[in-house]
C-alpha cells in the first residue's frame, strides 16, 4: 500500500532540508504522545546509518518499531526503512527547488507486508483508503505550514 502528495513552502531548499532534519524534534515529539524512543547509533551529524527503537501503544496493544535511515542527500533526499510486526515501511521525501524561495516537497510512504495478518490488516485499511489518503495528505499539509512557520520565526 502507498501514499504519496507533494506540498509547496516558501522556504529555501537548504533551509526547509535543515529544517526536515531535525531529528531530535521527531523524538522529543513522539515521546510527548507516549512512545519510547531510543537511538541505536553513535552519529553526531544526520546520515545514512541513524537508527531508532520505539515502542508505543496502538489499538491497546504494544507495537516495537525500528527505523534506520537509508538514504541521505542533502539537500535534495532522505530515505528511511522501518519494520515492525509483520510490515515493513519505507519513507521517503524528495525536495526540489522550484526557485530561489519555494521548495516542492514530495512525501512517500509505502507500506510492505511480512505475514499474513499483516495481509489482513492491510486490507482493511485498503477499504478505507480514501479516507486514510485524505488524513495523509491532510498531515503533510500540516506539516509543509510547520516548515514556513519555523523559517519565518
């Protein structure tokens, strides 16, 4: 299963990339909710080989993710693989100067399955993906406005 939109800031490339970047933020937001969050590398700069361990509720049930960067071009790329029970994930988000002060910002995410209730739940939520596809776009909006929000502050 795969989601994709793309989003327009009026920030720089490098800037609104610098800004994607900050991982810490990610964490300490993720803990906020109730995850557990731990990172599993030794890196002091954003690249290829950063990973994490959380754990989180989800539906009542305790969910173990591990997440580990696969892919990282500034300013242009960065590519993370995720795997929990029985799905494996892939996100990635692609940014391309559209001018000097406007960056179009492409965000994927795919979803691979492992096993079979996984298969299950998957078809689930692919009847309802249209809603699902609208909260999606609907977050990455959200979080385009985040990114000026922050350049211009």
């Amino acid at each position: 299963m795969k989601f994709s939109t793309r989003e327009d800031v009026e920030v720089p490339i490098d800037q609104a990339f610098a800004l994607i970047c900050d991982f810490d933020a990610y964490e300490r937001s993720a803990m906020r909710r109730g995850a557990e969050v731990r990172r599993m590398d030794d890196m002091t700069k954003p690249g290829v080989g950063m990973k994490w361990a959380a754990s989180f509720k989800m539906r009542g049930k305790k969910r173990d993710l591990e997440m580990e960067m696969t892919r990282f071009e500034r300013p242009n790329e960065i590519c993370v693989q995720s795997s929990t029970s029985g799905i494996d994930g892939t996100g990635q988000i692609e940014l391309l100067a559209l001018s000097r002060n406007r960056t179009r910002v492409s965000v994927v995410f795919e979803l691979k399955l492992t096993n079979l209730s996984a298969r299950l739940l998957v078809q689930l939520l692919k009847l309802a993906k249209n809603s699902l596809t609208k909260r999606y776009r609907l977050r990455v909006a959200e979080y385009a406005k985040s990114i000026e929000d922050r350049h211009q502050s």
